[in-house]
C-alpha cells in the first residue's frame, strides 16, 4: 500500500462537510502542541530539581574542600546525606549511629567547618543520653562525647578557634575539641551571664545574652568583653560576614540589626513583607544578603539590608523551608523543604556595570525616630579585635546596572558602648537539651553570572542513592 488517498472529487457534499470538520477540529488539537516548544524557548521556570524528591529535609548545608562543594542534608526520618557533584549522585552518611527502638537516628544538630568541608558533626539522641559524633576521613562515625538527656545545650559551632576546630556549647561551658577529636579545654561562660544565640567567626566566638548584650571572645584574649548592645530581645539568628569591612547581622522577629565588628556601631535595618525565616551573606559580596520569608518568597539585598528586591519566581512555602549558597560557586542558590533540593542562578548584579539602567521593583521601609542611648563609663580592658579581611574577587561579567526607584530616607540608629572585662567563673559541670537556631556558614570564592534568560524544563532528576 503506497499511502492513503482520499478521494475529495467523488465524495458527496455532506460528507465533504463532515471532512473538513474533521481535519479542522484536529488543526485545533494540534496547534497547541505545537507552539508549546516555542513558548518554553521563550520562558522557563528559574528552579530545577535536583534531588531528594519525597522527602522531608529539616536542613541544609554547603561547605568546600579541594575545590568541590560538599552539599549535607538532613530529614526528620534521620536520613543524611552528602553529595560531591551539585546534587547529581548521594551517599547515605547515617549508618554508623545510634538508632531509637524504631530503627530510626534521632539527629538534634548538624555542623560541617566551613575551611574543612570534610569535618562534619552532629548531635544524636542515644537512650538516656545525647552523643556528640564526627566523621572522620575514612567516613567512620567517632563519638567525642556523651552528656545526659535533658541538659541544655545550644547549636554546634564547627570551624577554628584557635587550635580547635569544633565547639560544643553546654550547660556548664563550651567543649573545644581538636582535630583528632580530642577535648582540648573548656571555655567558661561570662559570669552571670545567660546566653541566648552564639556564632563562630574568624577565631572569634561571639555571644548574645537574653538581655541583649553582645560579648566578643578571640584567641588572643582568652576572657570575654562585652563588646555592645543590641536594642532586641527577640534575635533567633546570628551570621557573620568574612569580608573586607564585614559585619555581623542579627536577625530578629521584626528587624534586622547589622553590627560593626571594628567598632561596636549598630544600625537597624527593616525587613521586608512577611514573617522572616533565614538569612544567609554572601560569601564574596560584601553586603550582599538573602532573605527568606515564611511564604517561601526570598528577598536579597546589595547594600547591607537597606534595602530588599525579591527574588523573581520564587518557591512556595511547603518547597522553601531552608536556603544555602553554593561556595564554590556563588551564584548558585539552594532551597530545600517538604519536596527536594531545588537550586537556581541568583543573577545579582556585579560591580562594574554600564550606564543603562533598568528599574525594578524595591521594597522601602518607612522612617523611624532615631534613637541614641548615652553611653556608660566603665573600666577599658582592650580594644575590640577587627574580623580579619578577606581579599575581593575580581569580577569579570559586565551586565547592565539595576538601578532602583528612589528610596526615602531611612535612620540609623547608633549604639555605643563600651567593653567591660569579665573574669572567668569556676568550671562548672557540663550538663543537655538543644536548642535549636539555624546558623549559616560561607566561605569566599567564585565568580558571579546575570539573571538566566532561559534554563532546562523542571524534569524531576534521579532521586538519591538511599
């Protein structure tokens, strides 16, 4: 049979209707189909699916070693995870722990240092007791310690002080382990003082007491001063940045608060629209912030948190529980929530940009009054240890400047205060129950890339090796 062939000539008129009814309904099924390659060239969803897909991540963290980015996640189930090559293969980290009566590893915190990408830590439910665990390099499971269920403990602070590089905050004081694992000492609390968030910066441990009083410690110190005070009892998150001219920021329930480390200057940023989840910095950006709201709308900032842009096609709220940068490269963004690891180019600006300007959306905060509190005179033990800096990144892209509605003014509210020695109290017996803050560590590299204008269709890829 050499083809089909419809005699037009000799059908009968109503037939010939029926016909060309026929061939147009399928023209009209078709077409669709057809403009569908068209449109997606056009457009494309900025997220893609990496991994992970039905399962319930608690958390997420990226650190580098050699080069490569070592991507950990974690679920409620116990399950954790580790992949070396952006989220394309996974190997199952948890065999090795403790398991409850169900056969599940009950994980209350997980730290990776982020020079080391290889030191990870974490802190498992184990019976009667709370076991501290770290991976060793052969990627055997090593418990370091064993305190009794029900102590208070805080976050791990993974990364170098010192000769230390993993911090275990307790009831009594803070364990320093080295790297092979053994307790090298134990560092006292500030007398009198309740701790209420702690972070680990460049051989600097910073603590935020319940009255909001920041106290800063150093390597070359060894005895806490309190270094400033923070005008907010409701900071559930503290991060650091590395660079040149880095801060800290202290991310409240309702503001932003960034400190000076040079010199104790602290200025109130607003936040914008929604409920605020996570902040992470940028690892080679000074000032350059993400923040994620409780809608799953993530927000960044070029100038410190003066002002917020959001994030175009941002995830929901079920997909978008947790965010981390990629610290090799940068200008990969990370999301992880009730239904895989999802990433995206960030695309922000670079430093040099032509003179064409494209307006974009700006979220602006109104004003408020200024509010200076005197300061107090009191005893001067030492002047406060400056972060040390990092050197820029060349940036080599040149896309167009962003340039963005006119902003009202906005204040500046400025603490001063002054340091105060504190002696170190007696040593105290360590006793745990954890109390959890998420925490974000960057380490600088990389360079930047502008906003995709078209990336591949969100086709689920292979689900983790379990």
């Amino acid at each position: 049979m050499k083809g089909l062939h419809i005699p037009i000539t000799g059908l009968s008129q109503p037939r010939r209707r029926r016909l060309a009814t026929w061939l147009l309904a399928v023209a009209i099924f078709t077409a669709p189909l057809l403009l569908i390659p068209i449109a997606a060239g056009r457009h494309t969803f900025a997220w893609q699916i990496i991994g992970g897909k039905r399962e319930h991540w608690n958390g997420i963290l990226t650190a580098q070693w050699e080069g490569l980015t070592r991507i950990y996640l974690w679920s409620a189930n116990g399950a954790l995870q580790r992949s070396v090559d952006g989220g394309m293969t996974w190997m199952i980290l948890q065999e090795g722990l403790p398991r409850d009566q169900w056969g599940r590893v009950q994980l209350l915190d997980v730290a990776v240092s982020p020079q080391d990408g290889r030191q990870l830590a974490v802190v498992a439910s184990e019976g009667s007791y709370v076991s501290l665990y770290r991976l060793d390099g052969e990627d055997q499971w090593q418990r370091l310690r064993q305190l009794p269920a029900g102590t208070r403990l805080w976050p791990l602070l993974a990364g170098w002080f010192g000769d230390a590089n993993l911090l275990w905050p307790t009831e009594g004081s803070i364990l320093a382990f080295d790297e092979q694992g053994h307790l090298q000492k134990n560092i006292p609390w500030p007398l009198g003082v309740k701790p209420a968030q702690l972070l680990l910066g460049r051989q600097t441990l910073w603590l935020l007491d319940q009255k909001g009083d920041l106290w800063q410690r150093t390597t070359k110190a060894q005895t806490w001063r309190r270094f400033c005070a923070v005008p907010s009892r409701h900071v559930f998150q503290m991060v650091t940045a590395e660079q040149k001219g880095g801060a800290l920021y202290l991310l409240g329930t309702e503001s932003l608060w960034q400190v000076s480390t040079t010199n104790g200057t602290v200025r109130r940023r607003a936040l914008p629209p929604g409920a605020p989840l996570q902040l992470v910095v940028h690892p080679v950006l000074a000032g350059y912030l993400f923040l994620l709201s409780s809608n799953g709308q993530i927000w960044f900032s070029d100038n410190g948190g003066a002002r917020w842009r959001p994030l175009p096609e941002s995830l929901s709220a079920a997909m978008a529980r947790y965010i981390a940068i990629d610290p090799v490269q940068p200008d990969r963004l990370y999301a992880v929530g009730n239904d895989g690891l999802w990433w995206r180019q960030q695309g922000q600006p670079t430093a040099t940009a032509t003179s064409t300007a494209t307006p974009t959306p700006t979220f602006t905060a109104t004003p408020t009054p200024t509010n200076t509190p005197s300061p107090t005179a009191t005893p001067t033990l030492a002047p406060a240890h400056p972060a040390t800096a990092t050197p820029p990144v060349t940036l080599t892209s040149t896309p167009t400047k962003t340039v963005p509605p006119t902003a009202t003014a906005r204040p500046t509210l400025t603490a001063t205060c002054t340091n105060t020695p504190v002696p170190p109290p007696p040593a105290v017996t360590p006793t745990a129950m954890l109390a959890r803050t998420p925490t974000t560590t960057v380490s600088p590299t990389a360079t930047m890339t502008p906003f995709p204008t078209a990336t591949p269709t969100r086709t689920p890829g292979p689900p983790p090796s379990r």
